[in-house]
C-alpha cells in the first residue's frame, strides 16, 4: 500500500515505523494559542477562485468556495483583526461532502477546493499576514458507503470498521462503548483498536500537519473515539488540539482535556446564547462560577463562540444585531480563545443545517455594523492583552454583569431600554478615568472609592480602559 502526502510517496508501513523514532512536527502549543483570535469558515462557502459571486442555490452540495478564494480575500479577514482561520477538512470526500466530513481518500487533497499548492499558497500567505491556520480534522469515521468500503482510500477493508450498529440517542448519557463504537448518522466508524488502523492515522496527522505547516486542528467528534487514541493523535500532530465534545455535562468535557489540549467550551455555550436573548444573567454567573470549579486555568485554552456550523445561528428567529454584538463581545472578552463563525459579522441567521451555511461572497461588506464593532473588539482584546489577566465578576443583575480582566472593565447587557447602574467593587485607584473602546473613547467613567455609575444605551456593551488619572469632579 502506498502513501502520498505532498510530493513524497512511500510506503505507509515505512512511515509508520519513522513515526515513532522522528521528532515531532515544532507547531503552536496552547499556551501561544490563547492570545489568538480565530475565524470560522467554511472553505465552500467562504469565496470562490474566479471572484464569482453569484448566489448558490443548493446549500446542500458544492457551491464553489476554495483555497484561492480565501488567499483572495484574506484582507476582509485580517482587516477585522482576525490572527488565525479555522478552515473545513481538506481531504477528499465522497459525493457532495462540500463540508469535508465525509472522507473518501486519505492521500489527496479535496479537489473542490484546489491543489495542494493552492493550500501550501494559503498557508504561506497566513503566515506572512500574521495569521495562523487551524485545520478541522477527523479520525472517527468516513463518508456515507453503508458496507461497500472499496472507495475508500487507504481503510478498504471491513477489519478497518467496528462492526455495524447505530448510535441511539439514550446512548450519549448512558452507553459510552456505544458512542466509541456505534455508527453516528450511518456513517462507517474507523476501528482505532485495529493497529494498521491507528498508526496510520498517526502518521496521517502528523504528515498532513508538517507537510503543509499547519499550527493547530480542530478534532470533529472527540468523544466518539477512545481517549487512549488521542493522546497518541496529540503527540503525533505535535500543535495545539481542540476537540468537539457537543455536551453540556462539564466533567464530561474535562474527560478530554489531557487526551487533547483542549475541547470546545459546549459547557458555556448554549446558557449564553440563552441569556443573550433574554434569560436572567444569574444563570451565566452560576455556569461561570462551575466553570471556573471544573476547569481553572484550563478555560484559557478552551474554545468560546457564540456560533459555528452545527446549529441554528444566533440571530436566527431573533434577529437583534445589539444582543449578538453583546454575546460576541462577551465571547472576546471571557476566558478562552474566542472563535468566531463567518458570518456573524454580517448578521446572517440561517436556521439548521445547511441553512446556517450560507455564501458569504456576496456580503463582504467591511462597514457592517458588527464587522465595525468586532474589530473595535478585538483591537482592544489584543491592545488590553486580556488573556494573561484572570475574570473576576464585579457586579451582577438580571439584566447586566460587570466584569474586569485586569485594568479592562466590560459591560454586557441584554435589555432594551437604557440601563443606570450605581455598581461597587471596581478594583482601580481612586480617580482612575476608563472610557469606552467601542465607542471611540466618548462614554468616560471615573472610579470613586470603588464605585461608578454607569448609563447604558439599549443591548448595548462597554469595553473600559483607563486614558489617564482624573482627580477633578466629572
């Protein structure tokens, strides 16, 4: 059996035996990846090579978004102060796998989307613009053959899959040998046991990360593979790794930091688009103060976002662009490396899959309101270096929460309708002088013993940094 990645070919046997004597791939660890801020796109629906910005009418399939496309449009990207992209799976996949999930040949590269020079090119153009590329990777299972594994390129035999069964839905709470071994979706779930199997997905990975220079991976279905495997996939990829656990459960999610660096942060997520709509904040600073229990200083390397690929948009059935600019700067501003789905910054709210993944090439526009509020966010983010200050939660009402990271205030809210608030604990000097980021610095606030008061407009949120010492009355 042969292997090809870049322009080498040789046999996988050979290469799994190299593997365990060479030295790992130098990448981005987890502790460089919390400074960054990450862009999710999809790489078909991101823009296309020739500038073609027709609408596509089929969501379902290819729509014609590749790698030339992004190079193209990196500026769009970088100009929102984005320093890294998280991009689709890049191997070949089966039949309308426009998303890259459904794997059919392990040694090419997705045609849909280019050459491998066009994504050596992307990389390379990252990299010179300062920006870090995170590539989506599975090892779970390949695309939809039911039984019939000769397409599949190098797993072609029935020993390379856990014999036939589904996942039942009372499996995710209850049946976790189900879930590693059980099919999700119908779709043939690879055998990690079987050793020709995990090496060479080992050596995959650890190709596929140094051949193209890639500084980090996102790993679709985490829990759906043993533990044991990832720590190997890990050490094999040898940059930062973030799983996808879809769970709410926060020792379950704990479970997989350690097996990889990170996971997703699921455990936040789903109260904060709830409360971003309308529910009590007492409920964000109860998950917040259980995040904090369970995880510590390891929430600094989980992933925060406020939307992705999975489900229904934010602003879908709702359509409040204040209340998403609150939840995205929230996410920018917590704990973690903030993950931001393309999209967002226009406002689109499709519903569910593939709904939620609409063309972007037609919508570009870098005077969009939240585009402008994002990179006033995130220039401030980077500016304050938020990441090497821990949270502490100041003030707190149904309707507002008040929280600084080190000498940065951040207000969030949720109402419609002006919030005046007389709030205590702010711990700067007396006379410190903090003014409003987001808004060119006009909104200004003078701490007096620990106090301010503070006048928000509706939905609106607050990103205070001090100007100077002001010791005269306002």
């Amino acid at each position: 059996t042969q292997s090809t990645w870049g322009s080498m070919r040789i046999p996988i046997a050979l290469i799994c035996a190299l593997l365990a004597v060479c030295q790992l791939a130098k990448g981005h660890n987890k502790g460089e990846w919390k400074s960054r801020t990450v862009y999710q796109l999809l790489t078909d629906r991101f823009a296309r090579s020739n500038n073609d910005r027709s609408p596509c009418h089929h969501l379902g399939d290819y729509c014609g978004g590749t790698f030339r496309g992004i190079i193209d449009n990196l500026h769009y990207i970088k100009d929102m102060g984005f320093d890294a992209i998280w991009i689709s799976p890049v191997i070949d996949n089966t039949d309308h796998g426009y998303h890259g999930y459904h794997a059919r040949n392990w040694d090419q590269i997705n045609g849909h989307f280019g050459s491998p020079n066009d994504l050596r090119e992307l990389i390379q153009k990252c990299h010179e613009n300062g920006m870090w590329v995170m590539v989506d990777v599975v090892a779970n299972h390949v695309g939809p053959v039911g039984t019939d594994y000769s397409s599949i390129y190098p797993f072609n035999r029935a020993e390379h899959y856990h014999d036939y069964c589904d996942i039942r839905d009372q499996d995710w709470e209850h049946d976790q040998w189900r879930v590693e071994n059980c099919r999700l979706a119908g779709l043939p779930d690879l055998k990690q046991e079987n050793e020709w199997v995990a090496n060479t997905l080992l050596a995959w990975i650890h190709n596929l990360v140094s051949g193209y220079g890639f500084d980090g991976i996102r790993v679709d279905t985490t829990p759906l593979v043993p533990k044991w495997f990832w720590h190997k996939f890990r050490q094999s990829a040898g940059v930062y790794t973030v799983g996808e656990v879809l769970n709410e459960r926060l020792h379950y999610l704990k479970e997989y930091i350690g097996p990889l660096d990170s996971v997703l942060n699921y455990g936040i997520f789903f109260i904060l688009r709830d409360v971003f709509k309308g529910k009590s904040f007492l409920a964000l600073v109860d998950i917040i103060s259980q995040l904090e229990n369970t995880f510590g200083d390891e929430l600094d390397y989980m992933g925060i976002f406020a939307d992705n690929h999975d489900k229904p948009r934010f602003l879908h059935n709702f359509g409040n662009w204040d209340n998403l600019c609150g939840l995205l700067i929230f996410t920018l501003f917590y704990r973690g490396i903030p993950m931001v789905y393309y999209g967002d910054e226009q406002g689109f709210g499709g519903g569910d899959d593939p709904a939620n993944r609409e063309p972007i090439w037609g919508n570009m526009n870098k005077d969009s309101v939240i585009y402008k509020v994002l990179q006033k966010a995130i220039m401030l983010r980077k500016q304050q270096q938020v990441w090497n200050f821990g949270y502490r939660d100041i003030w707190h009402k149904d309707y507002m929460l008040a929280f600084t990271r080190g000498p940065t205030l951040i207000v969030v809210t949720n109402q419609n309708r002006r919030v005046e608030e007389d709030i205590m604990g702010v711990p700067f000097p007396d006379g410190t002088k903090l003014c409003d980021g987001l808004t060119d610095y006009q909104d200004c606030i003078i701490i007096r013993g620990g106090k301010t008061h503070l006048s928000i407009p509706n939905n609106n949120s607050k990103v205070y940094i001090r100007r100077q010492n002001f010791h005269s009355t306002r």
